[in-house]
C-alpha cells in the first residue's frame, strides 16, 4: 500500500470509528462511577487491516485526548473512557 492510499483510508477509519463506538455498561455500584470504550479497526480501501495507524479520541465537552495505536489487525481500543462524545 503506497503512503496516498493509506492517507486516504484514514478519512475512512474516522468514519468507521464514528460507526464502531460500544460504550460499556456501567462497572457496579461498589465503583459509583461509569466509564465505556470504544473499539474498532483500521482498514484500507481493500479491506486489509492497517497497523501502527495513530488513532485520538478526543472528549468534545472537556477536551480530554488519548491516543491509542493499531495493532498487527489494526484493531485498536479506548477503554475507560469518560462519558461524553468523542471525535
């Protein structure tokens, strides 16, 4: 995959992460907090999988960013987040 076909698949990855999100219920009253992830997987216009992509989860009410990196599946997670949207 040539570095402009990996470029543009990452406006596709954004799109898939929008569409991917799974907020996880709450822990348990012992915790008294709430928390989600959010998991999906980088994947170029062929469908194979993309690794070592940065993606960033940023929390649009506080600002609040974590970065995270695709693994040898181009999987990738964001677990105990906050909760609020997230670009």
């Amino acid at each position: 995959m040539n570095l402009g076909t990996r470029i543009r698949s990452l406006g596709s990855v954004a799109a898939s992460v929008a569409a991917m999100v799974l907020l996880a219920g709450p822990l348990g009253a012992q915790q008294g907090s709430t928390t989600g992830a959010i998991a999906g997987r980088a994947l170029d216009n062929a469908g194979a999988p993309i690794t070592g992509v940065e993606i960033t989860a940023t929390n649009v009410e506080t600002g609040v960013t974590r970065l995270t990196v695709t693994n040898e599946r181009g999987r990738f997670t964001f677990a105990l987040l906050q909760p609020g949207s997230y670009t």
